[in-house]
C-alpha cells in the first residue's frame, strides 16, 4: 500500500512535470485543435475519425491499455483502461467528447476556427473550451502521472465520444451492449465550466435534459407570386411563425399542455443553495451583451430559471427569400429548429411525443406539418453528499488555490443520466471551460490559468481518490 507521504511525493513530481512540459503541451493542444472535428457536418465525417485515432494513439502511448477504436451508428467511440492501482482501488470512468460544434459564421472569427491561436493568455479555436480542450487535459494529467511514479494512483477507465454535439445518439446503445467496459465506481465527466473567469472552480451537481426537434410547414407545391395568390394561399412562414408564437406565454412559459406535469419543484434548501451563490445580474447582461435579463417565470429568480427550470427556444427559422433586394413570394415551405431544456423528473420520450402531437394539433388544415425528433436527452443529478464529492472539492482547491462552489448546470450531456440508468454510476461534474469562453459561438477560448490549474487539479484528484477504497467511494 502506498503511504501518504509517498502519494505526497507522487503528486509533487507530477505537478513539476507539468510545469516543465506546459510549453510542449500546449503545442500538442495545438495541433489537436486543429483537426476540425465537427460532428453535425457530413463532410468532415474523416475528420472526426481522424480525431479519434488521435485520441487512441495518444492513450497508447501514455500505457493506457485495450485503447480502442468502436463504430457506433454515426462516430465513432474512444474506450480504453488501466487497472493495476491494486486491490481495493477505486475505478474511476472519465468521460469527454472530442466532437465540436460547427464554426459558423465563419466571418466573426478573428482567426479561422482550427488555426489556434494564443493571445491575452488564452487559445482561442473551436473545441478549445468545449470540450477537446479539456479531454486533453485528461491525457495530460495521466502522462504526468505515468511519467513520473509509472502508474497512477487510482484505476482509469476512459469514455470518449464524437457525437455530443448531435444529441450522442448512439450512446444508450452502446452502454448498454459494453458495459464490461465502462464499469466504475464512479465517473467523472469534464464537460462544464468553472464558476467565473477569476479562477474560481465549480463542482456541477445537476444537468438539464433535452429535447430538439424540426418542425416543417408544406403549402403550396413551389413558391407562388404574393400578388396573385396573396389573400388565398395561406403563407406557411406565416402560419409557423403564429404556430411558435404560441409556444410561450407572456413570462416564456412552454404551453404545450402536460410539459410542466412532472417538474420537480425546488427544496427550500436547494433556493437557499441558489441564493448563496454569488451573481451579478447586471453584469451577467453586460457580458451576454442584452439589455436586460428576460422577466421569465414568475416566481423564480434568474439564477434558479438558468439552470433548474425548463426552457424553450427557437434555434433556427428559414424559408422564402432571404437574397439581396426583394422578391414578392408566398414560399412553398418555411421551416425551424426548436428544443426545449428539461429539468428532473421530466421524461425527453414523452416530451417528444407531447410536441409533436401538440404542433400538428394546432396546424391550420390549409398546410401540412412535419415535425422530426432530431434528439433528447434525460436531467441528471448528483447528491451533494455523495463520497466523491469532498473529495473532488479538496482536489479543485488544491489546483486552483481556491475552494470550488457547487452548481446546477443549465447545458445538457445526456451520457450523465444514461451512465445512472443502465449502470448505477453517479457523476462528478468537474469542467475547466471559462464560463465567458463563447463555446458554441465564433472566437471560442479557454485560458491558459484554466488549463494549467486543471491539470494540476486532476493530477490532485487520482490521489483524491486513489486514497479511497472502492466501497468508501461508492459510498
């Protein structure tokens, strides 16, 4: 059995390892980066292949064991493991996704998406907060420590997908048919952020669900001029946009009847919990760049609406003409992209289901209405007292020099709740990604201090937890 003083010494030479190797590390992030792994768009379909035999051939060299490549329905899936921590040694399942969003519009980056660049103490480049960025980090901490003592202090295994960004459609089935590989007692999931851009760290205990679908409205067989048939031909861009409308009441409500049926409301604890949290709201809409926040729900402070209530938003809207100069046409078709955040106990099937036949319900019978579930993806939440978490808090302070606060995430990452249903493992949602860092938006950065305080992090988490046993840990 290892001694403390030894895991003392462990955790300090890797921490120096670190610090000699930031410069090459971040050439290695670099490079990384640079592969544009953009899930959404069938034409890089190699490159997001590419990224995960990036990520494969990265594990085998750390020593990293049965690193593999899996096909799934859509992208691949990264798996691999080591387990020699000894008998009793907790199994930790580390999970990221080396999938990015789209760089669209590609005109508002300063530089182009996948040519990172360093300025102002952060990169700057797709993927590099959300969440490339931080699987990195991952690979960094586990070299450190094999670099150093050769082993790690606790058994790893590793889950990494390439299609979160879409909705991490095969990811049910593939716990479900590879369990042996994902068993742990706990896992931890590195696809969030710290609390605020001054190096104070947060532990996630809560994520919203999801539920996306694309609504089409059919009328006429091909555009038709507005002056002739005007008055007669209703106008399906007019008829989806009444449809919407009606989505939300006046305080942004969803109306859609039986959404808010399974709702878990809030514990008086958990509203002090919010209240206790620190929050500028006028700072909050200087940095959104709005003029105010949105009134929202009744009863709810903006605080508690961003992470513990649902939503819904329209997410795109297009049909007709949309050229330079004007074209008078009734369009054929018109046509948007909505989803909804879900919060416990809301179930994303019935959702789904409830949308869909909502939408086609309150159609006109002068169109037709085509609604498609594109994806969805359950709420998930980790008890504040789970045994993990001390530990996890102890870890992130020791890295970033200063005690993490705990908070509900207003994203979603379906992987959290589909570990807990088919597997029993709760999640330690430990991010890195700087809140402001425009993750899903042009000029997306993370900074350097973010990177370098969580490796350090991490590298204090495997001893965290490779100081526990197996049955502590799971509690």
């Amino acid at each position: 059995m290892t001694s403390q003083t030894d895991t003392v010494r462990m955790t300090d030479a890797a921490l120096d390892y670190l610090r000699e190797h930031q410069d090459q590390h971040l050439a290695q992030l670099d490079a990384f980066l640079s592969i544009p792994s953009v899930s959404a768009d069938p034409e890089r379909v190699a490159d997001v292949r590419r990224t995960a035999e990036w990520i494969v051939d990265e594990l085998s060299r750390l020593g990293i064991e049965r690193a593999t490549l899996h096909e799934t329905s859509h992208h691949p899936i990264v798996t691999g493991e080591w387990l020699k921590a000894g008998d009793g040694a907790p199994t930790v399942l580390v999970y990221c996704h080396y999938d990015v969003q789209p760089a669209d519009p590609l005109e508002e980056w300063i530089r182009p998406p996948f040519e990172p660049r360093h300025e102002n103490d952060r990169v700057y480049a797709r993927g590099a907060g959300d969440d490339k960025g931080q699987l990195f980090m991952h690979l960094k901490a586990v070299e450190a420590w094999m670099k150093t003592a050769g082993r790690l202090p606790v058994n790893l295994r590793f889950f990494f997908e390439g299609d979160e960004e879409v909705g991490s459609e095969p990811i049910e089935q593939f716990i479900s048919d590879h369990a042996e590989l994902l068993q742990a007692d706990v896992c931890v999931v590195s696809d969030g952020d710290t609390f605020d851009d001054e190096g104070t760290p947060a532990i996630g205990h809560g994520l919203r669900g999801i539920a996306y679908w694309e609504v089409k409205v059919h009328g006429p067989r091909q555009d038709v001029h507005s002056g002739q048939y005007g008055g007669g031909v209703d106008n399906p861009a007019n008829v989806l946009v009444r449809m919407l409308a009606s989505l939300t009441d006046a305080d942004g409500r969803f109306t859609v009847p039986g959404f808010y049926d399974d709702v878990r409301e809030l514990t008086d604890d958990e509203r002090a919990a919010y209240a206790s949290l620190p929050f500028d709201e006028r700072a909050w809409a200087d940095e959104t760049g709005v003029a105010q926040p949105m009134q929202g729900e009744a009863g709810y402070t903006l605080r508690e609406r961003l992470s513990a209530r649902p939503t819904f938003d329209v997410n795109g809207l297009w049909g007709g003409y949309s050229g330079e100069g004007s074209k008078t046409i009734i369009p054929a078709w018109a046509a948007a992209k909505i989803s909804t955040r879900l919060v416990p106990d809301q179930d994303h099937r019935k959702i789904e289901r409830q949308v869909v036949d909502h939408l086609k319900a309150i159609a006109p019978p002068t169109v037709r209405v085509e609604v498609k579930v594109i994806h969805g993806g359950a709420p998930a939440l980790t008890p504040l007292d789970h045994p993990g978490v001390a530990a996890a808090a102890r870890a992130l302070e020791a890295g970033f020099g200063t005690a993490p606060l705990f908070q509900r995430s207003g994203g979603s990452v379906p992987v959290v709740a589909a570990l807990d249903a088919h597997l029993g493992i709760k999640t330690l949602m430990v991010g890195f990604a700087n809140p402001t860092g425009n993750f899903h938006a042009p000029n997306e950065w993370m900074s350097l201090r973010n990177i370098r305080d969580g490796m350090a992090s991490l590298v204090h988490l495997w001893a965290e937890l490779g100081a526990m046993g197996a049955d502590e840990l799971r509690g």
